[in-house]
C-alpha cells in the first residue's frame, strides 16, 4: 500500500483544463476531499495535511482560475458555482476517487453542497467551515459591497468591486478580517502574498468578478442544501470562526434546524480558521472523523 506521509503536488488535465492539486495519505484510506475557499487555493489545507494524512487520503484541487491551476479565458470559459461543481464532479471521476468525507470551506462549500445534492458526492460525513446555507440574519455589513454587485451586475458595480476587493490591500483584508493582532500574527503572510500576486496574473480578476457576479446562485440554491440535510442525515460538523467578518455565529446555528446529527465547534478565529488554528482544528477534525469514517 502505497503511503504519502507528506503531501505531493500534482496536476491533471480535466476538460483541456489544467487542475493543480495537493494530496497525502495512504492511497487506500478513505478520501477526504477539501475544498478551499476564495481568495486563497489548496494551499490553506498544507497545516491539516501534516495532522490528517496518517489515516486519511487527503485530496485537495485548486479550482480554475485559483492558485496553480489554469485560468481559462473567461469568454469561454463559465466562472460560476454550478459550472465549479461540473469540474470538481470530473475531477474526482479522472482521479478514481470516492470520497468517503468532504471538507467544505467559503466558496468551495457552494460548489460542494451541488456536488451533495445531485449525488456526485455520497459521504459519510461532511465538515463546513464557515460557510453559509441560510440566508439570513447573522450576515455582517462587510457583505454590502458583494451583495450590491451580485443584486446589480452592472458595468460600474463591476468596477467598484474590483476597486475594492481585487487589489492588494482588498486581498489583505479578506485574510486579516477585523481580529485582534494576536490572532492575525499566526496568518502565514507568504500566503496572502501569494493571494496578492494571483490576482495580478492575466484573466484571474475578470474570472473572480465573473465568479462574485454567480453569488446569487448559490442564494437560490439553498432550500436544495436544506432539503439534503434534512433528507441525508449525514453526521455533519460546523467549524466557525466567532471573529469572522462575514458570518455571525448565527449562520453556524441555522445548521441545527435541518440536521440532526451535528457538532459545532466554535473558536476564537475568523474566517481562515485553516490559517490561524491547524491544531485546534486537525484534532476536531480527527475525532469527527474517527467517529464517523474510521481509518
């Protein structure tokens, strides 16, 4: 049996796109796949990885358009959550994979809760981590600017938006949130570098401000979400950052009316809980995991 006691970075070709992506474990473990959120990639999972990989096979794909992988040209290529979930759909099928847990972060949670719902993914657990499925009360005002471009997609609604998210201090800001400078210290800053300099790259605003202008979707979406928790009753875990700029705890609690068989686990992070607590999270992570998908 084949074991990777520490990642391997890899890339396979999905529908002439070129996906990058990260992977650790014994080979015939059950898979955890990871999802990751924006504006970061695979990359924010690297902490998690070095907990997890000795009992699980861990998979994680950058989307098109994010960290290594391949940014389409986006005339052709369609930026949206349903069109993300078609992609990471065929990418667990090149790759032969079943993953057995899913791991769902931001807005790698809107494309796996379509891959939950039409059955591309039949886990047996599912991990959220500060990501939304009501939309309701618990949103912050950091929300405005989003929520104004995606209600309005006009030609200056899409200027503002890259004015105010994709640029440097925009990127800064998604990462180090409004949380107290003891927390923002454990932000590895190579990765908002990273995030900085991605953005630069040709086609990736257009392909992220295509990608924000889909956020309704994901909204319209949500009973579907609703109605396969109710209807799945997989054992589901809820990590939430208190300090998150987006999301109050009231959005983790939302989850408690459709599943019935849920922990939620919250700390004194934001919304990069990968980033800031690797430990904390591994060890919630391990024991939901252990309960529900022994290794």
């Amino acid at each position: 049996m084949r074991t990777l006691s520490s990642p391997v970075h890899r890339y396979i070709t999905v529908d002439d796109t070129r996906l990058f992506y990260r992977e650790a474990g014994p080979e015939n473990a059950p898979v955890l796949l990871l999802l990751h959120g924006f504006p970061s990639s695979s990359v924010q999972f690297r902490h998690v990885f070095s907990r997890l990989a000795d009992r699980w096979r861990l998979v994680a794909p950058d989307f098109p358009g994010f960290g290594f992988s391949a940014v389409p040209d986006h005339r052709h290529f369609a930026y949206t959550f349903d069109h993300f979930a078609e992609v990471i759909g065929r990418f667990i099928q090149t790759m032969q994979i079943e993953p057995r847990a899913v791991y769902l972060h931001d807005y790698g949670a809107q494309a796996g809760y379509r891959l939950l719902a039409n059955g591309t993914v039949r886990p047996a657990a599912v991990i959220i981590q500060n990501s939304e499925a009501y939309f309701e009360p618990g949103r912050t005002d950091a929300w405005s600017a989003a929520e104004t471009y995606w209600r309005d997609p006009s030609a200056g609604n899409r200027e503002s938006m890259r004015a105010s998210l994709l640029n440097e201090s925009g990127i800064r800001r998604e990462f180090v949130e409004n949380l107290p400078a003891h927390i923002v210290e454990r932000i590895d800053p190579s990765v908002i570098r990273l995030a900085c300099d991605h953005i630069r790259r040709p086609g990736v605003a257009e392909a992220m401000l295509d990608l924000h202008r889909d956020y309704s979707s994901n909204v319209a979406f949500y009973p579907q979400v609703q109605a396969w928790l109710r209807q799945s009753r997989v054992p589901t875990q809820v990590l939430w950052g208190k300090g998150d700029q987006y999301y109050g705890p009231e959005q983790a609690e939302a989850f408690r009316r459709d599943v019935e068989d849920i922990t939620i686990d919250y700390f004194d992070g934001g919304h990069w809980l990968v980033e800031t607590h690797p430990e904390h999270i591994a060890e919630a992570v391990h024991g939901f995991l252990q309960r529900n998908v022994p290794s």
